[in-house]
C-alpha cells in the first residue's frame, strides 16, 4: 500500500474521535507523570502532530527509548487538544517502532544549528522545520510552473543535458569525457584529439535549453523547458549555483512585449499558487526568515511591473548620487546594486529593464532599429534583482549570421540554428527563470545553497 497511514496533514483535517495511524519522525519527546508528549511530523505540513501516550498503552521503558529522529506509527483516536496552538491531537493507543535514533550521536538536534551546519548533514536537514517548509514551497512552486504552462497549452519539451554546442557562446562549461585525462589521444599538433572521445567532439553539460527550445517553438508553437542547467563559473556568491534549475518558455508568434506580459503572468501565477497552497510554510518563513516576505510577495501579486528601457535605466542610476562601487555609465552591464536600486528605491515593485546594448548581450537577441540595442528584457524584482532573462531571438537569416560573425562566433556550430530561419522562420521570444532564485524569492532564504536539496558550488559536491 501506498501509504497505509493517513498523512499527517490529513489528520488535522479529520473529526474529533476519528481512528487514525500516524506515521513519521519524531521531532521531540518528552515524558511526564504516567504520560509521555511527541511531536511527530511526515514532512506533509508544516504543523506537528502531537501525540500523547499513556504509560499503560505503552510502557515508560519503551518509551523512553524513543528519541528525536526516531520513525514510528502510532494509531490512536483524534481528541480535542487542552494545548494552546492545536486543535487536535492523537491519544495513542499502540506505538510502532520502525527505526529508533541514537540520541547521543544523531545530528539534527532541536534548535540552534546555524544553516552552515544543516548544509553539511543535508541527509537529515529536510526534517527540520525550515527545510521541511523549503522543499514543500519548491514542490508548490514547480507544480505551479507545469500547470501555469499546460493550461497555456504549452508543451513540456525535454531538451538534452549534454551538448556540444555552448549556447551562449560563452565559457563557464563543465566538460564531458570519457578520455583517459593521463593519458589522452593527441592531434598532430599536440592538442588533445577531441574526436576520438566519445561523442567524436567535444562536449559538454548545458548550460541552457534555449537553442533547442527554439527548434521545437518552431513545430510546436509554444513550448517549456524545465530541468537542470550547469555553469562552472567560479563564484562564490549565494545567488549562484553550478547546477541550478531552469525554466525556459519558448513562444513562437511573439515579440518582446508579449515575452514581457506572459513573464509578468508567470510570476503572478507562481506566487498565487503558492501562497493558496503553502501558507502554512510561508506563514513560518515571514515569522522567522525574514519578516517582508509576505508583504513583498502580496506587493508583486497587486502590482501592475513597471517597464523601463536599459537607457532611461542607466539614467536614472546616473542621476541618482550615490557612489555606486560599480560606475554605470550606458554600455555597461547593471550589476546587483543598481538593479535592486531600481527595483527597490525607484519603483518598489518588479520591473522589467528592455533594450539593452547589444555588446552585452547573447548573439540570438533581436537587433533593434537603432542597430545598438537588442530585444532583451530582465526581469528585476525587490530583496533578489534579476530573477528572469528573456528575449525576442532574431529571426532575420542575414542579420542573424552577421551578428554571428561579428561576435567571432563559429558559424558551422550553428548551422541547425541558422537553417531555422531560412525554412519557416518567425518572430518568438522566451526567457529564462532560474527555481531556485524563484524559492529564495518565496521563501526569504538568503542562501541559494538552502533551497535546494544538494547543492553543487566550487569545492563542494557531497552527497
Ligand atoms: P546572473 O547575472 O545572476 O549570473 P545570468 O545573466 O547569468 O544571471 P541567464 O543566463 O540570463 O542569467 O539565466 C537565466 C536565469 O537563470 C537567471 O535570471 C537566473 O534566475 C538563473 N541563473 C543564472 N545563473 C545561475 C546560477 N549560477 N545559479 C542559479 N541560478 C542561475
Ligand atoms: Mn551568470
């Protein structure tokens, strides 16, 4: 059976008197005269059940034995709670004991431990409160994606994790091979001869599904990417990660107004969900996370995005006298400190930035009339900056493989690319939404190495 138990979440739901088995892991226990306490919680809810054992159900030894971490079951019959804070608990009448937990030695004990901590036993973290809360938001989070997405009528396209074209023409790849690294095969000049590894070229881990996505906007008119995406840049931030997910929407019939309205929805539509399905979470997050969580999060869900070109940006930053540690001048790329003064001093509320010059920008971005700017969009929102990067693509043959060329790219690795606009070639846009920005965004974790279950970052791939 699936789960022969009801889930914790459940039970809360069920009337005084019900029957019901309890199963989970014990968050505390403690015994007093003829009675013992435990909050036992299945990662269901955020919300422990407490039970209450009587020593004649079970005897104080048996009891005893029982500690923080321990799973058990325990069928009993809901009754009202005298407790504050509860409406229910379970009066148990047998107690199974599938695994007990050394109390000396088990990790994960009551309160105190600092994230650091948690991050290096993140085989037993998701069992306390606040990660317990982060994974149940992320589950909300991603059902909330794919339902946005099928109800739009949009198909979930797989796109492959390894590839040997690097789509942003950029570094920060992490490698494929199976070649013996002491030993490789050599090219006449002394290279390593890539063709003899085992794709017969060199590859790589993706570090976006974009390329591909198109391929498939242009058959299915609207698609999504969702999965994993790697980048071996070697910063050490909390905002990035080198294996993060992505989600990628691709529309074909579309320009950057629309990639800018259905971004726009597409939050809105993540937020809402999880706010109607997870407030219990959201609840603990604003109390003892970060206290603008819920404030911010309501601001985005009633706000109408303001909508600024990377022009009047850099001049409003321009005005403003501060001593920015970055100097912004037009041309140059807005770091983390000017988005989130727009964002967060200027507008107080998102913000998509469009337009931006085209030397900052990936190759495939719609070359505007100005023959400066580019068809780009960030979607910039308070406490986090950037959360969302999008474009219109060029769809032009000509422009496109000129652009190409001057960006000093290899033309032959994009052939596929290019032939897309030569045979039925459109106008389409899409962006990109890294999850785990969106759950620091949900939750108020100010880590991003905290809202995901292992995290992969330079010098640290445990478990
Ligand atoms: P940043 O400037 O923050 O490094 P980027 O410009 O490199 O972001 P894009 O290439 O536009 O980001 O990727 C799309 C989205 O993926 C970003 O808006 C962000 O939400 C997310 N993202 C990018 N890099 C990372 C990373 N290393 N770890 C986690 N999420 C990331
Ligand atoms: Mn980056």
């Amino acid at each position: 059976m699936l789960h022969p138990g009801d889930y914790i979440k459940d039970i809360f739901q069920k009337p005084v008197g019900a029957e019901v088995t309890a199963r989970g892991w014990v968050k505390t226990i403690r015994h007093s005269k003829g009675i013992s306490f435990i909050q036992l919680n299945d990662g269901s809810g955020f919300t422990d059940l407490q039970v209450v054992v009587d020593h004649q159900t079970a005897s104080e030894e048996a009891l005893k034995e029982i500690s923080t971490g321990a799973c058990i079951s325990v069928t009993g019959e809901l009754v009202e709670s005298p407790a504050q804070g509860q409406a229910v608990e379970l009066k148990g009448n047998s107690i199974e004991v599938h695994g007990l937990a050394d109390a000396a030695t088990y990790k994960l004990q009551k309160k105190g431990a600092t994230m650091e901590f948690l991050r290096e036993i993140a085989h037993l973290r998701p069992r306390s409160n606040t990660f317990g809360a982060v994974f149940r938001v992320r589950n909300a989070a991603s059902y909330a994606i794919h339902k946005f997405f099928q109800e739009r009528g949009f198909a979930w396209v797989h796109t492959p994790i390894i590839t040997a074209s690097d789509a942003e023409g950029a570094g920060a790849m992490f490698g494929v091979t199976t070649l013996d690294l002491m030993n490789p095969p050599k090219t006449q000049e002394g290279g390593i001869d890539w063709a003899e590894d085992f794709f017969g070229k060199r590859s790589f881990l993706t570090v976006s599904g974009q390329l591909e996505g198109e391929i498939f906007a242009e058959a299915m008119s609207n698609i999504y990417t969702f999965g994993p995406t790697f980048r071996a840049e070697n910063s050490n931030t909390p905002r990035h990660l080198a294996e993060f997910w992505m989600v990628e929407p691709e529309m074909a019939f579309c320009d950057l107004d629309d990639d800018r309205r259905v971004a726009e929805e597409f939050l809105k539509y993540i937020i809402t969900h999880v706010m109607d399905t997870r407030m219990d979470d959201l609840e603990f997050f604003n109390k003892r996370i970060d206290d603008t969580v819920l404030s911010t999060l309501e601001t985005v869900v009633n706000s109408d995005f303001g909508h600024i070109t990377y022009t009047e940006a850099v001049d409003i930053l321009e005005k403003a006298n501060k001593s920015w540690e970055f100097p912004v001048k037009w041309g140059v790329d807005l770091q983390s400190e000017h988005e989130r003064y727009i964002t967060e001093e200027v507008f107080k509320k998102p913000v998509v930035v469009t337009d931006y010059p085209k030397e900052i920008k990936a190759f495939y971005m719609r070359m505007n009339d100005d023959g400066k700017t580019v068809r780009a969009m960030d979607v910039l929102v308070p406490r986090i900056g950037e959360i969302i990067g999008g474009s219109q693509r060029e769809e032009r043959h000509a422009v496109l493989v000129e652009k190409i060329k001057a960006m000093g790219l290899p033309l032959e690795a994009y052939w596929w690319y290019l032939e897309l606009r030569k045979y039925g070639s459109v106008p389409h846009a899409g962006f990109g939404l890294g999850l785990e920005r969106m759950i620091m965004y949900l939750t108020g974790m100010k880590n991003i190495r905290d809202v995901i279950p292992f995290p992969r970052t330079p010098g640290s791939a445990e478990f």
